[in-house]
C-alpha cells in the first residue's frame, strides 16, 4: 500500500478520510487536522498563553506537542489527584515529557488543597472516587490558568470521547449538558476561562498512532477507578457503526455542532461563591462546598 501524497510506503489507512499514509504525511495530516479545528471553531490565537492540561496519557501530551509544533506558546500543567500508584506513575510521564522539550511544567497537589487526596476524600463521603474527581480537576485548572494569567486552558479529549459523551446526552436526552457539549467553552467573566478541546476532529485511534510513530511516551493505564466506563458503551456503538459505515463518527459530530446553536441554553445564572469568588450557580461553588464537607468528617473523627 502506497502512501496516498507520496511514493513511501503507507504505515496506515483512515477510512474515514479515505486515505492511506506514510510516517511523514500522517504526521502532518495530524497537524492539519488540529489546525483546521483550531480554524473552523475559533479556538486559540497566535502568542495567546495556553495552559495545557496533561494527565500523562496519550491525548493531552499528543496536544501539547502538536500546538508547541504549530507555534502556540504552551505551557503544561499537571494534578497531583492522590491515587495510589497511578498518580506516581502519571507524574513521572509528565515530567519526563516536558523535560524532553524544555517545556514549563507547574504542578498542583490535591492533598495541599483538601488535606487528602481524590481517593481519601471520596472515602471519607462515601462517593466514587471519580464522581469527585472531575470537578475537583475543573476547579483548580481554573483556578490556576486565572491566577497565573493563562487566556485558555486546553484538555485532551477526542473525536471518540466527544461522541460518546453526545451520544450519552442524546439517550438520556440531557439538553442542558448538550448546550454546553462544545469545542469551545469562551470566556464570559474575567473568572472563567476559555475552554478548549483541540483534538476533536482526530479519533482516538489517529491520536494513538500520532503517539507511537512520533514517538510520544505516554502512561497507558487508565484510572483504576475507570470513570471512562460509562462511556465506554458508547464508543463501542460508535466504533461498530464507524466499521460499517465510515465517517459516522465524524459527521455525527460536525453536524451536532451545525445544530448546536438552536439548541436552548438552560445554563442557571452565574454567580460568585460567596468563598473563593469563582463562578458557580449556587452561592458557594462545589469545590468549597466539597471542603466545608471534609473539614466536617475531620471534626467527627476528632
Ligand atoms: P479525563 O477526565 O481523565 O478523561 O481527562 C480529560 C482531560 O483532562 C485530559 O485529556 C487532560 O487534558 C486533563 N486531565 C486529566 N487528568 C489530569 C491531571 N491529573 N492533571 C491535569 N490534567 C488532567
Ligand atoms: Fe480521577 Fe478516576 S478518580 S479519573
Ligand atoms: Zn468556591
């Protein structure tokens, strides 16, 4: 099989695009692909300062690299979530990363904001580990991009994560979620910063191989509190009709987008916590909230 742009030998085929390539033309296809999302949505700006979120798994340290290739000034920013043996794990693949690249790379510890770690605060509420951990990662890349003058916070998700979350919200008919499903979520206060999602028109498979033939080290593992499993239905759905049915994926999403703008927002009116002045819909945000909880568990064992 021949490369599609060249005489090389192809290492892969994408269906969805029709197309087969070699080393070098995937990689620059990769490239495109997020420069034409970051395009078509509007989603960062030359010599804006970009905060990247990185968990040490393949698709937040494959967007740091593709948007330190095209040019963005990136910055890397890790949390130290507390779960035992993956954390470590993560950490190290982080730091080795930016390492190799001479990047910046700041840290922030959830056990020195909440006195424990995800595991041990989840344990202390009787909650899953990851029902915590979410917003507990939302708050502090906020938090940190808006004390330390980032303009946008980026995150790794794909074409195969987004997807299966829209299917999600589809089949539970969550319109509120839907509303705010987007590869951009713009700044509306000072306190709130952009949101942005550059890999979502790259499937998890073309992010994999991006990693392996740059090559990218990344940590395999997923959490073991797997949160991922209630997607994971979905992006088997997706990948069954994608089999049959090349690009489904692709134009499920891109035609979710087109229509996404007539869909009603149901966004409650944005307020400040009356705690630590970030946007919330209560008066105290769910972080505080969080901690208020936990310093009572600790009273109780007293
Ligand atoms: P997840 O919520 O685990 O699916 O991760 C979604 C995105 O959040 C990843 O692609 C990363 O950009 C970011 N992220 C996840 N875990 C961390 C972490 N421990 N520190 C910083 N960013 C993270
Ligand atoms: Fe954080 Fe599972 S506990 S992703
Ligand atoms: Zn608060």
């Amino acid at each position: 099989m021949k490369c599609r742009k060249c005489d090389e030998r192809a290492v892969i085929r994408i269906r969805a695009h029709n197309l087969a390539l070699c080393r070098e033309d995937f990689l620059d296809f990769v490239l495109d692909r997020v420069q034409k999302a970051i395009r078509t949505y509007r989603l960062l700006q030359k010599g804006e300062r970009v905060l990247v979120a990185l968990s040490g798994g393949k698709d937040s340290l494959a967007a740091f690299d593709i948007l330190q290739r095209l040019g963005y000034q990136v910055e890397a920013f890790h949390i130290e979530l507390g779960i035992d043996g993956f954390s470590e794990a993560s950490l190290e693949k982080v730091k080795a990363f930016v390492r190799e690249r001479g990047a910046t790379l700041h840290l922030l510890r959830v056990e020195d904001e909440l006195g424990m770690g995800v595991v041990e605060a989840a344990r202390r509420l009787r909650r899953p580990p990851c029902s915590l951990c979410g917003m507990i990662k939302r708050y502090l890349m906020n938090r940190f991009a808006y004390e330390r003058g980032f303009s946008a916070v980026v995150t790794g998700h794909n074409l195969d994560d987004e997807g299966a979350t829209l299917l999600g919200n589809l089949l539970r008919w969550q319109t509120g979620y839907l509303s705010r499903q987007a590869p951009l979520l713009p700044s509306s206060h000072p306190r709130l910063i952009k949101k942005v999602k550059p890999l979502v028109l790259l499937s998890e498979r073309e992010v994999l191989a991006y990693c392996l033939l740059r090559p990218i080290s990344y940590l395999p593992d997923r959490c073991p509190y797997a949160k991922g499993a209630t997607s994971i239905p979905q992006k088997e759905a997706l990948n069954l009709l994608e089999l049959h049915s090349p690009g489904t994926k692709l134009r499920f999403y891109q035609g979710f987008l087109q229509v996404r703008e007539s869909i009603p927002q149901e966004e409650g009116e944005l307020r400040e916590c009356e705690v630590c002045g970030f946007l919330t819909v209560r008066e105290k945000c769910q972080f505080c909230t969080l901690k208020e909880r936990l310093n009572a568990t600790e009273g109780r064992r007293r």
